[in-house]
C-alpha cells in the first residue's frame, strides 16, 4: 500500500507561498497551472504538420520565490517545448523545500504523474530543472514515457537554430558534454563485447576473444571523448579567426556595440531597425545564435559595428555558456552593451538579472551598459509607468513599429567613446585618402578649404595622430581631448 502522501489528489487551489496554513501533504502536492496546453484547437491544421508533434507534460519544483515566479518558470518552459515542436498537455508544479535527490517530484508523487500522463496520452515529460542521470532514470522507469530536463530541451532547440559551422560545432560540444556523464543503454546493448577467462559456459566470447574487454558503453563514452577533443580543437581555430577580425576592428579604431538580452525580447528586430540589417526575426526563443556584425555610421559620421547575439534565459546551461564563450566574447570585447528587455513579458526584472548573471560569467559586467526595454506597442501603460520608475534611464522603444528608434540611435552615439586626441591639420589636395580615412575613423569637428588644402578640426586616436604629425598646423598645439 502506498504511503498517505501519493493518495492526495491534484489541487486546483490557489496556493499562498507566504503563509503556511495548508497541510503538509496539500502544500506538497501536484498542483495543474492553467493556460498551458497547445493542442489543436483546429484539426485542420494538422494537415499543415509534417512531422508528428510530441506530447508533453510539464513538471517543476518550486523551491524558492512566490507562486507566481514559479508559474512564469513553467510558462517560459512551455514556450521552449513549444519551440522544440512539441504539444503542451498539462503543466504541475509541486512546493518542496528542494528537489527529491532520486526522482525530483516527491517519490509518492510521481505515481500521480504517471496518471496525468496516462490519461492525456502524453509521450515526454519535461522537467524543468537539471536532472542527474539517477533522476532520469528513475522517472522513465516508473512514468514509462521519455524524461527530458531543462537542460537536454534548450540544447535541442539550439541544435535546430544552428546555422553557420561555428554554431553547429558550438551546440554538438555542448550536447555531447551533457551527455556524457547520461550516457546509459538497455538489455543486449551493454553486454560485454569482449572478455571472460574463458571457463565455464557462456562465460566468455570463445576463442579469440578472451580478454579484458569493453563494454558497449564504455565505447561510446571513449569515441565521445575523442570527438570532444576535436570540437574544442575545432572551434578554438575558429576563435582564433574572429579575434582576428576583432583585431582589425581595434586597428582601425572602430567603436563594437553588442546587443544582448533575453531570447526573443527582439534584439534582431531592434539591429534591423538600427541598420537594415535582414537579420532573421521570429516571434520564437533561439531564433538567433549565429552572431550577426553590421556597420553603421553616426550623424558626425563616426563608423561603428552593431552585433546581434545570442539569446540569454534563465538557467541558462552552463555547457552552452561554456561552448558559445567564444561568441560570447564578443560582448567582452565591446565597447558599449545594448540590454535588451521586454516589456511585455511578466518579470522583465527576472530577465535583466538573468542577462547580468551570463554576462557576468564572460566578464562582460564591466562594460557600460544601455538599458532599452522593448515592445512597448504591447506592454501595457501601468507596466510601462512601473518600469521607468525602475529604470529611468533606460530607453523605451517599440523595434515593431519603430517608435522611439531615433532616440535610441542618439543614446548609442553620446555613448560611443570618442577618439583621445584633438588637433587641427591642414592636408594637401592630393591627400584625399586621408581626408575619407580621418571621416571614417575619427570625428571630424570642422573643414575649411585653404589655397595649401583642407584643414580640419579633427578628433583621432593615438596611432593615427602620429601619423598626422607632419601636417597639424603650425599655429595649432596638439593635445589630449578631455
């Protein structure tokens, strides 16, 4: 007979996370969200559907934090199943102090999550968290269907977006690091291909094949180690490419803006916006991992690149930060951050701490950072109103309808850091190709057009000020701009 605590039914109860008056077994129930399922309203649409959908029910712990920080956890990842292909049936969360060390949901209570999956035909359960391979094995044993974690959904939705060699080499890193430890077989699969001492029956492989031996598994374990090895050989030569072209970047004194943010808050939205990029938008997480550079030009004529970058979420696998370093990287290196937020999502708030914590994780946290919240068309006015008593210095834009663009441009131009030295040249006529280089690279103040060649106002970097010694104007002294 099973304990007490499995025969409790599902609630339906609003459940206050700030007082205790439930009983113990009530507080520690499954408990259904509602407005999470995505079957087909339409049985129209089906027709439309090329691959079969997988059915899934969703499971979370709430350990910490209110109810509803609980229920917006379960709702982001209803909306990355959903990007993974998959149907949404039912959404549970239960109230623990911490999540079951052995099957993550209380042990009386994953025989009533086998139920929920019964009765609606689900063929995964998603639980969002990371499972150990312990957990995983156990909830597939006693659920009989699929487990998925967090962890294992995100890598798959990344491994649909990847596009360029980098990316694709990036998420198969991170894949095969996350499984390598989960790695795990059935019945026949991991008998000993070889070894035995060759007595008695059956006991070895026969003649020929008497050894040590090795499993199936411990196969699979050695090639995915091997191929380990070269991804991060792979994409370390890659890396050397881009720091390459960043440094050509330095070089030529060209300001970086990074835009970063929380997946879909609309950053490739905001980079088509800014310079007419044709960057892919998708109202979908992960749209973007393949970072996209473009230059743009300020209204004194000052030329910066604008990069688009890879979305952040909360929980954000630590294998994914570890094998998109290098790509994140490119936030590190930049000389300003464009923050990104949504406004219409429920805890904007929860996603700019989440944005910090990876950034902070590549050593981006140091760089001046400009806060834009966007979606303002579909935020609603108390939202709005709530958000820039919160952060008034943030920049409320609208990527969609292009409301508030103009400003956010200006912002990004007062913030790009100007070149250290000012002086005034006079340049030949023939010098024309230092005229474009001193506009394309510095600030030009002021030009006036003299009988000996154009003399400038100028501001420059230190490099390209040596260069132009020779021909700052003799009634001029040069100096370090403040």
């Amino acid at each position: 007979m099973r304990d007490q605590e499995t025969q409790v039914p599902f609630l339906d109860d609003e459940l206050d996370a700030t007082t205790g008056d439930y009983e113990l077994s009530e507080r520690q129930a499954l408990r259904r969200v509602p407005g999470l399922s995505t079957e087909l309203t339409d049985v129209t649409e089906v027709e439309y559907r090329q691959l079969r959908l997988e059915r899934v029910v969703l499971v979370g712990v709430w350990t910490e934090g209110t109810q509803t920080d609980a229920e917006n956890s379960l709702t982001e990842l209803a909306a990355l199943a959903e990007t993974a292909g998959s149907q949404v049936l039912e959404g549970l969360i239960q109230r623990r102090t911490r999540p079951d060390p052995a099957t993550y949901i209380g042990r009386g209570k994953v025989d009533d999550l086998g139920s929920v999956v019964f009765s609606a035909g689900a063929d995964t359960v998603i639980c969002d968290g990371e499972l150990s391979p312990s957990q995983l094995r156990n909830l597939e044993q006693r659920t009989k269907v699929k487990v998925v974690d967090r962890t294992a959904l995100i890598l798959d939705i990344f491994a649909q977006h990847a596009k360029s060699k980098e990316g694709r080499a990036q998420v198969e890193l991170a894949q095969l690091e996350y499984l390598l430890p989960r790695l795990r077989g059935w019945g026949e699969t991991l008998s000993r291909q070889t070894g035995g001492s060759g007595r008695g029956g059956g006991a070895g492989g026969g003649v020929g094949v008497r050894g040590p031996g090795e499993t199936k598994l411990e196969t699979d374990r050695r090639r995915i180690r091997h191929r380990i090895a070269r991804l991060r050989r792979e994409i370390k030569a890659m890396r050397t490419v881009r720091e390459t072209k960043r440094a050509r970047r330095t070089r030529n004194a060209v300001p970086a803006v990074a835009i970063a943010g929380y997946t879909n808050a609309g950053k490739s939205s905001l980079l088509n916006r800014l310079t007419g990029a044709g960057v892919l938008v998708e109202d979908a997480l992960f749209a973007t991992l393949d970072p996209t550079t473009r230059r743009s030009t300020t209204a004194d004529g000052r030329v910066y690149t604008l990069s688009d970058t890879v979305g952040f979420v909360r929980h954000l696998p630590h294998q994914i930060v570890e094998a998109f370093r290098s790509t994140l990287e490119e936030v590190a290196e930049a000389d300003l951050v464009v923050h990104v937020v949504d406004g219409a999502h429920p805890d904007p708030q929860e996603q700019v701490r989440a944005v910090r914590e990876v950034l902070g994780e590549v050593g981006a946290d140091r760089l001046p950072e400009l806060l834009v919240v966007n979606k303002t068309d579909a935020a609603d006015e108390e939202t709005l109103l709530h958000l820039k008593r919160l952060w008034p210095e943030a920049i409320f834009v609208s990527a969609h309808r292009g409301s508030g663009i103009d400003d956010l441009r200006a912002a990004i131009e007062q913030r790009l850091p100007r070149p250290a030295v000012e002086l005034r040249v006079v340049l030949p006529y023939e010098r024309g190709d230092l005229v474009a280089r001193l506009h394309r690279q510095g600030e030009v103040l002021s030009t006036a057009h003299l009988p000996e060649g154009t003399m400038l106002h100028v501001r420059v970097n230190e490099a390209l000020a040596a260069e132009l010694i020779e021909y700052v104007d003799a009634t001029q002294a040069v100096r370090t701009a403040r």
